[in-house]
C-alpha cells in the first residue's frame, strides 16, 4: 500500500493552553488516524513565537513517528500556504473593561487576515475549524475574506457543547456517553445556545420519555450553555484539554465521517434551513460521510425549540451586523 501524503496542519494560537493540549494529540495521529503524517506549523504573534519554540521542542522529544514537518512561524502567509487543515485557536480574549464592539473589532482584524492568507495559499482540500471566541463570528470573518474558497469549508467549534450535552444527559439516565444519541446544540457558541435532546436517545429510548421538561429547563440547559462559565470559575481558566478535544474529533468527524444512527453538532454556513439566515454560521446536527458533512434535514421543531433557536440566531445575526457596523465585513 502506498504509504499516506504527509498532510499540512496550521494551528494558529499555538503557545496558548488549548495548542498545548491539542498539538500533542495530533502529532500523535488522534486526529487524522495512525497512517497518516502530519506536518505542523504553529502560527503565534510575534511575542509568543520563543513560547510556541518551546512546545516544539517537546513536540520533538516526543519522536512521534507521524510528525513529518514541524515549523514555528508569525506570518500567516506562510503559516496557510498549502495548508489542507486549520484549526483557528488564536483570538485576542476579552479584557477587563473591553467593550463588546472592542473585542469584535480585535478579533476581526485577526481573522480577516487569516482568511485572505487562506484564500491566497490554502490546498484545495482546505478545511477549517474556528475555536477562538466568538468562534461563529469569526468563521464567518474568515469565511468573508476567502471568497476563493467555498464557505462551507469554514466551520466553528460547537462540538464541545455537543459533548457536554452528552455527558449531562447520560449522568441524568444513568446511562453510559455510548448509549446516547442525537444530541444536538443549535445556534451560537454562546450561553444562547440551544442544547436539544428532543430527537436524542439513550439506549434507543427517547430521552424526553427518562426526563423531565422542568430538568430540561431548569438544569440542562443552563448547565450546557453555562458551563464554559463554571469552568473557567472553578478550575481558574477557561476550558483547555476539553475544548482540544472536541476541536479533535470535530475535524475527525467531519473527515472519516459520523457513525451509523448518530450526527454531530458543528457550526456551518447557513443555506436558510431551519429558518436561520443564509449566511451565518450557526450551530447544526451534521452527518459526515465521504469527507464532506451534510445538515441534517426535516427534524420537527417544536414551539420551544423554535424559539430556542430563533433567540440565539438572533444574537449571531446582532454580532454579524455589528461587525459590518464597524466597516469590518462587507
Ligand atoms: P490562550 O490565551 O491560552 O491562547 C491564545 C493564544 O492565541 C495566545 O498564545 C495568543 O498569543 C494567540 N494569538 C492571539 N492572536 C493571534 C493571532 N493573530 N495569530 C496567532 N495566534 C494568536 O487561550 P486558549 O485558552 O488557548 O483559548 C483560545 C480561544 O479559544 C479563546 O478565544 C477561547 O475563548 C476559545 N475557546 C473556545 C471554545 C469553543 O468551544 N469554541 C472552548 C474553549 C475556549
Ligand atoms: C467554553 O465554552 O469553555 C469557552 O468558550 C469559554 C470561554 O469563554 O472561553
């Protein structure tokens, strides 16, 4: 068998507490399977390149028998140029006293330049996942400034959400994470997200018929959609190994495909279905298959999840207008 074309992997934020946990693992082949070789560039600012040196250091004391390529750099031009996968860490936090209209303008300006040095240089196989906040925001930046490359190439991390939905609904049934299926988180990465287990199943049982709406409402919910929150307040940092991982399976996923009777969650550009604007990059169950993923279709929308979803549609259609009202998307 002709041994695998070593695949290009950019990971921007590359000296941050995510790339730390995420670099490792993909060197390691969790990503892409154990035949394929990686190579790795690591995209940082310039004053967190000696950092990023570091990691690659390690990365190199590892001797990862997949690791064909490892380069540490502050150009995106380079960084993207031939890239087959990006996974866009990188983002400039919310600082104390920052303004909302700060941060998006921050965070643009990152990733409108990203994506021009993606529409310049990327494979034509290219596939992206935005992890950096407002992750969905930002996808559709890139997206906008890569008109080269087709839109639904670009997604934004919901995954996490996805799992932690799971792993509340499997506690709740006393059920193991492998019993269940069809989760789905609908809309923003944001505490307006919806997380929905009105399709979801827990050893083939409905899980609307082993809870109840008030837990849905009153726990599941805010849990799921605060947990970022939680988080960051007990553990004294934002989510990092957990948030690597689900960036990991998000790409795995989306390339050797979802399993047989299950979806994932993954924020895509919208083609209109599920009455979310065309355009915004809003959270979906998606199927995979042949390395490409498809929305999954005609799901029944109760009045409640309606409006679930309406409300955090509605919040990334304020970011996306807020972003063109600071000239910064056309
Ligand atoms: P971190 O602050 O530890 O690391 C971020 C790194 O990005 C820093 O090293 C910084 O220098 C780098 N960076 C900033 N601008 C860059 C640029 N233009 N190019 C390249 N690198 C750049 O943060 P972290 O904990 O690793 O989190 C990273 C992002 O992921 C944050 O925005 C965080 O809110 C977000 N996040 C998203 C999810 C999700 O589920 N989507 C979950 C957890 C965290
Ligand atoms: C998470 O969901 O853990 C993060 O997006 C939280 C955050 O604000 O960084």
């Amino acid at each position: 068998m002709a041994a695998h074309d070593p695949v290009t992997v950019t990971v921007t934020g590359a000296a941050g507490q995510i790339g730390y946990a995420l670099l490792f693992r993909i060197a390691s082949g969790a990503m892409l399977g154990p035949d394929v070789p990686v190579r790795l560039r690591l995209l940082e600012v310039p004053q967190a390149v000696r950092a990023a040196e570091g990691t690659a250091l390690e990365l190199t004391d590892c001797a990862f028998p997949l690791l064909a390529g490892l380069d540490v750099m502050d150009d995106p031009a380079k960084a993207f140029d031939g890239a087959n996968i990006a996974l866009l860490v990188g983002a400039r936090p919310r600082g104390p006293g920052m303004e909302r209209a700060e941060l998006l303008s921050a965070n643009a300006g990152i990733f409108s330049v990203q994506g021009r040095a993606i529409n310049d240089g990327a494979a034509p196989d290219f596939r992206a996942v935005v992890v950096g906040n407002p992750a969905n925001t930002n996808a559709l930046i890139a997206s906008a400034h890569a008109p080269d490359v087709p839109a639904r190439r670009f997604t934004a991390m919901t995954r996490l959400d996805h799992n932690r939905a799971v792993a509340q609904l499997a506690a709740k049934a006393g059920a193991a994470v492998s019993e269940v299926r069809n989760v789905a988180i609908w809309g923003n990465h944001s505490a307006s997200q919806y997380p929905d287990i009105s399709h979801a199943t827990v050893s083939g049982r409905a899980a609307s018929s082993l809870v109840d709406q008030e837990w849905i409402e009153g726990q599941f919910i805010p849990r799921v959609s605060q947990r970022g929150a939680e988080v960051i307040a007990v553990r004294g940092g934002s989510s990092a190994a957990s948030a690597a991982n689900a960036a990991i399976e998000h790409m795995k996923l989306w390339i050797q495909g979802t399993p047989a009777g299950d979806w994932t969650s993954m924020a895509v550009p919208s083609d209109g279905s599920y009455g979310v604007p065309e355009g915004l990059f809003a959270s979906v169950p998606v199927t995979a298959a042949g390395g490409d993923y498809a929305v999954v279709r005609d799901l029944d929308i109760s009045d409640f999840s309606r409006s679930r979803i309406d409300a955090s549609v509605a919040e990334l259609a304020a970011e996306r207008d807020a972003v063109r009202g600071l000239g910064l998307l056309t």
